[in-house]
C-alpha cells in the first residue's frame, strides 16, 4: 500500500497534476520556451522584411488594415503557453522572441521592439490567467491570440499613430485583432498539436493527450 501511494504521488509530480507541481518550472519548460522563443524570434526576423511588400498593398485600400499583418508577430506567447502550460510562459516565449529580433537588429529600435514583446505576451498571458491555466482549446487559444493583438494594437497606436482618426483607429484594431485571432491563436493551437504528435512533447501533458488520442 506504501508502495502504490509512493508510485502515484511520483507519477502526478511528473505529470504536473499533483498540488502546486502543475504550476512548478522544470528545466525541460525553461529549456523548451526558450528553444521556442528563440526560433519565433527568427521568424519575427523574416517577417520584419518580408511584411513591406504586403504592408505597400493593403495600406493605401483601407487606412489601417496593415493590422492583418500583426499575426506572425505575436504567435510566440500563445504557442509557448500551449505547451508549456505554466504561468509565466506567454511572457517569457513573447518578449525572448522579441529580445532576439530585437539584438538582431530592426527598423523599431531595441529597446521598442521588447517592450512590444511584453505588452503582447502580457495580453495572451492574461487571457490563459482568466481560465486558471486549466483550458487549453481551440476558443482559448483564439482568445489569447486576439489577447495579444488588442494589447500590441493599443500599444503600437499609442507609440506608431498618436493622433489617428477614428476610422483608422477602428479598422486598425479590427484587423490585428483578426489577424490574432487567425494567426497567433488558431494557427498556433494547430502547430502545437502538430508538434505533440511527432512525439517531441511527450514530456509535456500535450505530448501524453496526443498519445491518448492514438
């Protein structure tokens, strides 16, 4: 009977299911948030280049809908947070992404461009905070995607359009707010899944969920 209690308390400690372990960092979540803030960093990188041409075409149609260019800016919170699952992740996967982007180098300057980083991990932190860290499903990722988006559409109105009229005001953060829910939530949720089910997550509860479903 000792024995069997023993082994359970063991598996729930491994499992991030027992107590205060769920919330608990192991070094395998520091490792992996930052393995992937590193490589959403390069894309941040990319995607600083490559959103000029896009960005040229949709600006003169409607002033403000360069917001449905915001979504690869802001996938790394929310995918960080799908496989990781602890308070913290959001944060820490957004503004490394952005660190990195940021000592690579870019037009918005380095200290703007992490700040930028908090504030849209902030917003998708915020939204996996509502649910206690306990729901990690399509709808919550969305929300956490549209989290970030309305959070770094405030802030980039604040410091990038001071003055802005209404109408661009509200198709701005109509379209970022699209474009994290699409990009940074939904396509996010889709490629965690994808990722667990290779079996590179099995140390993580959404690496045992894809096996379950096997």
């Amino acid at each position: 009977m000792h024995t069997h209690t023993s082994t359970s308390s063991s598996v729930a400690s491994t499992n991030g299911t027992g107590g205060g372990h769920r919330f608990r960092w192991r070094v395998i979540d520091i490792v992996i948030a930052s393995v992937l803030g590193v490589a959403a960093g390069l894309v941040f990188l990319l995607w600083n280049i490559a959103y000029l041409g896009p960005s040229n075409l949709l600006s003169p149609l409607l002033p403000g809908l360069q917001g449905l260019l915001d979504g690869p800016w802001l996938f790394a919170g929310v995918l960080g947070a799908l496989i990781i699952r602890k308070p913290g992740a959001a944060l820490y996967t957004e503004t490394l992404a952005a660190v990195v982007s940021a000592l690579v180098g870019n037009t918005w300057g380095g200290f703007l461009t992490i700040e930028a980083g908090l504030v849209q991990g902030l917003g998708a932190e915020l939204i996996f905070l509502l649910f206690f860290y306990r729901r990690w499903s399509l709808p919550v990722a969305v929300l956490a995607g549209m989290g970030a988006a309305l959070a770094g559409g405030i802030n980039n109105l604040i410091l990038w359009y001071p003055g802005s009229g209404g109408l661009f005001i509200t198709v701005y953060i109509a379209s970022t707010l699209v474009s994290g829910a699409l990009i940074a939530g939904a396509l996010s949720w889709v490629l965690a899944r994808g990722l667990a089910a290779t079996g590179a997550l099995d140390r993580f509860a959404i690496g045992r969920e894809a096996r379950a479903r096997v």
